[in-house]
C-alpha cells in the first residue's frame, strides 16, 4: 500500500449555476474546490472514506443555495450532481496516478 505524502491538493473543478438576478437567466461560472488528500493512506478502504467525506463537505459547502426558492434548490442540486461527477474522475486519476485501483467509487 502506498501512503501519500504530498501536501498537494485533488483540485476539483466543475461549472455550477448560480443566477446573476432573479429574473435573468442562470450564467454558468467554473468553479474550482480543492479538497487535500495529505496524509492519508488512499490504498486503504479508510483513507477512501475519509476522502469521501471531504469531497461531499467541500461541494456541500460550494453548492450551498445562495438564495432561498425553487429555482436555487434545483440550482444547488446540479451543481452538485456536476461536481460529485468530476470529483469521482478527479479521485479516479488520483488513485490511478498512485497505484491503487479501484471498482467504484459511487457505493459508500
């Protein structure tokens, strides 16, 4: 098993929609999280679960409603679904540019 010993972060980048008023129409702006994976064992069931937990936190906290209604709710439910999607490619590469390999990452 391989620990990681790298200070560098799993970037996760994916486009959200927030509305710039409330009559116009949803801009997509690129949103960028990064989520460190310094320091745990990602070979290891536990260090993916921890992972885990840090990536749904950071896109929890990213793609929090911004203003209440609907059309927000059904915004940050995308925005998640679209970041959740990339951070399962991003981890994917991570795990595959450090050896491990892994079925799914969708079953938790």
């Amino acid at each position: 098993m391989k620990i990681l010993h790298s200070v560098a972060s799993a970037a996760i980048a994916s486009a959200c929609l927030f509305a710039t008023g409330a009559a116009a129409d949803p801009v997509r702006d690129p949103v960028t999280i990064r989520v460190s994976h310094a320091g745990l064992d990602v070979a290891s069931d536990a260090g993916r679960r921890v992972l885990a937990r840090r990536v749904q936190s950071a896109v929890n906290r990213t793609c929090a409603p911004r203003t209440g209604g609907l059309n927000a709710f059904a915004e940050s439910r995308r925005c998640r679904a679209e970041m959740m999607q990339d951070a399962t490619v991003q981890t994917a590469a991570l795990l595959t540019r450090n050896g491990t390999q892994l079925a799914s990452l969708a079953g938790r």
